[in-house]
C-alpha cells in the first residue's frame, strides 16, 4: 500500500450482542495529520482501533484508505502500526528484539537489513529515553518503560497508518511533557495519517490537529482543539475538557428590562450583552446549563464589597496556582487562579464571576446555545 492516503471512516458500526459500542462512526484523518480521540472510559476510543486494524470486522459501514476499502482487507493486507493500550510485549525477547520485531516479521522480510534495523531502533530508543536499556527483559521494566518500548515498536515501522491507544498515559508528567511535542514532531513529518486516543482531554488538546470527542460510541464534535475547548458543542464536551473542568450550573434564563439574567438556587447572574446576543431568540423563560470555565472565577474574603457568598469546600495549592472548591447555591463549583492566599474548610468567600463568554447549553438537549 501506498503510504500517505486518507483514513475514512463511514457509518461504521460495531455492536456485542445487545450493547452498542460504536454508532454510525464518521471521521476523516488526513495525510501527515494527528486525529486525536478522546473520552471516557468504554466511550469507544480502543474499539475503533480494532476496527481499522483489522483486528475486529464493523457490522455496519465502512473503512477507507485513500482509494481501497481496508474492511475487505487482512490485517497483515493493511500494513497498519497498531501500539496497543495493554502493550503486548513478547516476553521471551529484550527490548531491542520487541522493538524490531515488526521489522523482522514475514510481510516485512528482505525489506531491512540488520544495519537498518539497529539504527531505527537505535533512535527511537533514543527518543524515548531508553538508549541503555535495550538488553533489558520486559519483566525487569517498570510500567511505564514497557508502555515506551510498546511506543518505540510502533513508531520504529513505515506503515500507512499509526493507531496509538493511550500511548504515554502511564509516563511520569516531566517524561510526558517532554515526549508530547517529540512524538508530534515524528508522526507529521511521517506524512501519514495517525489517531491517537486517549483519555485525556488536554491530552487530545495539546497533540493533535482535530480532536474528536467520542461518548458512549457517538462522536459529539470533531473540530480544531482550540474550538473545541472554546465552543463544546454539548455539556458532554464542556464537562470532559479542561483542568479542572468547565463547572456547569443547572437554571433558567430571565429578560429583566434589557439585561439577561441566569438564576440558580438563589443564585443571580447578569450576563453580559455578547452572551445575550447568542440567545436573544430566548423569550420568557428557559432552562439551561451555564458552563463557567475555573479560570473565570475569583474567590474574595468575605469583606469583599462585590460577589455571591460562598463557603470553601476544598483548597489546592499547586505551586504556580491553586484550585478552590466552594460550595455556592447548592452547588460546588471550582475556582483556578494564581493567588497564593492560603484558605481553609469553611472560610466563608465571595466568588465573582469575571466571564465574558459563559457557555450555555440546553437543559433538556445538553446541546449549546450559539
């Protein structure tokens, strides 16, 4: 197969006896682009990746690749790099041995020399940070050495496609930091196209050229991460992207003379007119979801002449900045700010709230208001 095609995915459907797994499943992956998938826990994201390697057969639908349908194809046929979530590590071989495996394999064989072989491992140990460890057994690794050994055999092939499942998840945060923007780097200059899932949504933020948010096997919004996290396009969205997430109060929508007002448990919010404009079509009243992102609260004394009362539920210092949790209305909601004030349990504090681009969503729906 030619390198550099489209990945197309078509209504595919995959069902195990009763229970839907994945719902009429459309993505598009571009040469040399980074489709990252995100959501939760059996949104889909692993199921997926079967299906394009091959691995499992859709019931419905189907999977292209530039011009040839890699549905009716053999795995083997579709020369796919499919890095596992469970890793999958021959036992009996070293590191070294792992990693070349797929280039010393049958579909493989008089394509690579030896040479070639030792220097392409060689670099991707490199890039990895395991250069001395490629003597080493998979049973004398730690986690996350077996989960970068699993990275290095995947990207160490020429394939058509990469299938990354959750591939630096269980990596110390200064390791993943760092091989974020080198994996990136390698898998765009590969020119071919590569879905990257993960759990993660700052995760899917940071890696990729479009994020598709799956939930419950239904893709919510497929766009460019900055949109997505900007304008979710359901409570779904909103309630799985950001650290912490998006709070999210349930109210109605009030006109009072001019000004739109968001009630909650005794709570009043004016928003502001740029908020307004995006639903001036509301007439009386209505029931919504306002989504107000951590970074858009700030927690006063108590003293403070403006806010609404509230109580600390919680409080994180994390260095740079620090997570308040406060109970307000009935309802916790976190605050992210880079005030070092320390606080405690019970402290009674005002919150202000400083957007000026809520987010709001239909109550019933949980579809945006735009």
């Amino acid at each position: 197969m030619t390198p550099g095609e489209e990945l197309k995915l078509r209504s595919v459907e995959r069902r195990y006896g009763d229970a839907v797994a994945l719902e009429s499943l459309d993505l598009d992956v571009a040469p040399g682009q980074i489709l990252a998938l995100t959501g939760p826990s059996g949104a889909g994201k692993t199921t997926t990746c079967r299906l394009i390697s091959g691995i499992e057969a859709p019931d419905e639908g189907e999977i292209w690749l530039g011009t040839r349908r890699l549905d009716e194809l053999s795995p083997q046929a579709r020369h796919i790099s499919y890095m596992f979530e469970s890793y999958a590590l021959y036992p009996q071989l070293s590191v070294r041995d792992n990693i070349a495996f797929p280039l010393r394999a049958p579909g493989h064989r008089m394509c690579y020399d030896e040479r070639t072989i030792a220097a392409r491992v060689d670099e991707v140990l490199e890039l990895v940070e395991m250069a001395d460890l490629g003597q080493r057994m998979p049973a004398a690794l730690s986690g996350g050495q077996k989960q970068r050994v699993a990275l290095c055999r995947a990207l160490v092939q020429d394939p058509t496609a990469y299938l990354l499942d959750e591939p630096i998840s269980h990596l110390d945060a200064k390791l993943r930091h760092k091989l974020r923007g080198a994996i990136r780097r390698r898998l765009r200059d590969s020119g071919v196209p590569t879905l990257w899932c993960t759990p993660d949504g700052l995760e899917a933020l940071s890696v990729a050229d479009r994020v598709a948010v799956l939930i419950g096997g239904r893709v919510e919004q497929v766009d460019m991460p900055m949109r997505v996290y900007l304008t979710p396009a359901s409570v779904k969205v909103a309630r799985l992207l950001g650290d912490p997430p998006t709070n999210l109060l349930e109210g109605e929508l009030m006109h009072q003379s001019d000004q739109l007002v968001f009630r909650c448990n005794g709570l009043s919010i004016d928003l502001p007119h740029a908020v307004a404009r995006r639903v001036e079509t509301v007439a009386g009243s209505r029931k919504v979801v306002l989504g107000v992102r951590p970074t858009e609260l700030s927690v006063a004394p108590a003293s403070a002449a403006v806010g609404a009362a509230a109580e600390v539920y919680t409080f994180e210092p994390f260095g740079k900045y620090t997570i308040t949790t406060v109970q307000l209305g009935g309802s916790l909601i976190k605050s992210k700010s880079f005030d070092q004030t320390p606080l405690r349990p019970g402290d009674h504090v005002r919150v202000r709230f400083q957007s000026s681009s809520f987010l709001l969503f239909d109550l019933q729906t949980g579809k945006a208001l735009r």
